[in-house]
C-alpha cells in the first residue's frame, strides 16, 4: 500500500477495547497514591508502541503502602499461597473489576544469582490514553528490566522494544 506523498501512515492502535478500559478504570483509582507508580510487563510494551499480544493483564507497581491501601479501596484479593521462586512482593493482589484483571505490586523483587534484587524504577514517563494519565518507565529501563527477569516471555517483549 502506497501513501500519498505529504500524507502520514496511521498507525494501528494496539489497545484493545478492554485494555482501553482497564486503563481508564486503574487511572480512575490511582490518582491519588503518594508515591509514584508504573505500568509494567506487556502493558507497558503496548504503551511504549510495541506489536505484542496477547494482553492478559495490566501490572501495576508502586510502593508497599499505595499498594496496600489501593487493595483495600477497590476491594482487590490478596495473593494467598506460596511464593514464586523468582518474583516477591511485599504486597501483592488482584483487581478483578476491570476487563483485564490489575496485579498490584507493592514492594517487588525478583531473584537473581546474587539474590533478591528490589526494582527501583528511575523513569517515569507519561502516556495519556482516551483521557486517562498513565505512566510507564522509560523504553531503556523497561527492556533492561525485562532482559533482567530472564523468562522467555520478558526476554521476548524486550526484543519488541529494539
């Protein structure tokens, strides 16, 4: 397909009806945390432009209080059971209300040869979505935090992001 010399391309949107309306729902109740907070995981990848699907969740991380208190305001579950091996979190549950389920993580680690290492994000950068204020960490950021988790499906997503 040929475009008219001086006319852009559209670019397909990659946010499905469902993802547009859980990011609109989580944007809704996390406005008022006190610390900062990102989308993370494929979500983020979709926001930064990236082609990648499916898209089953929304992951959201900030700290151990906002994420507490976020929890309890949307009457979000607690993880109950036994932790991952490779992912912690001092507070972790799901928000089930939106299309596409929110995990919320206060506190996260993940575990590497030198042992559990807290990711501490540096980044923020905003994305506005029909309206709704967003934020995910920067493109670097994200691809070496996904690079860092080493999974097959992370390692995948950062190689969208190149």
């Amino acid at each position: 397909m040929r475009v008219a010399p001086g006319r852009k391309r559209k670019k397909p949107d990659l946010l499905t009806v469902e993802l547009r309306k859980s990011l609109a729902m989580l944007a809704a109740v996390v406005s008022d945390a006190a610390d900062e907070w990102w989308i993370i995981g494929s979500t983020a990848v979709a926001l930064h432009g990236a082609n990648v699907s499916p898209i089953r969740d929304v992951d959201l991380l900030m700290s151990a209080s906002d994420a507490d208190q976020l929890l309890k305001r949307v009457s979000g579950r607690r993880r109950a059971g036994k932790p991952s091996t490779q992912f912690r979190s001092d507070v972790f549950g799901i928000w089930d209300a939106p299309p596409l389920p929110v995990e919320i993580m206060g506190g996260f680690s993940h575990y590497t040869p030198e042992g559990w290492n807290p990711i501490e994000l540096a980044t923020r950068e905003h994305r506005s979505i029909d309206g709704c204020e967003l934020f995910v960490p920067s493109l670097p950021e994200l691809r070496a935090m996904l690079l860092s988790f080493g999974r097959p499906k992370d390692l995948e997503r950062a190689r969208l992001l190149t």
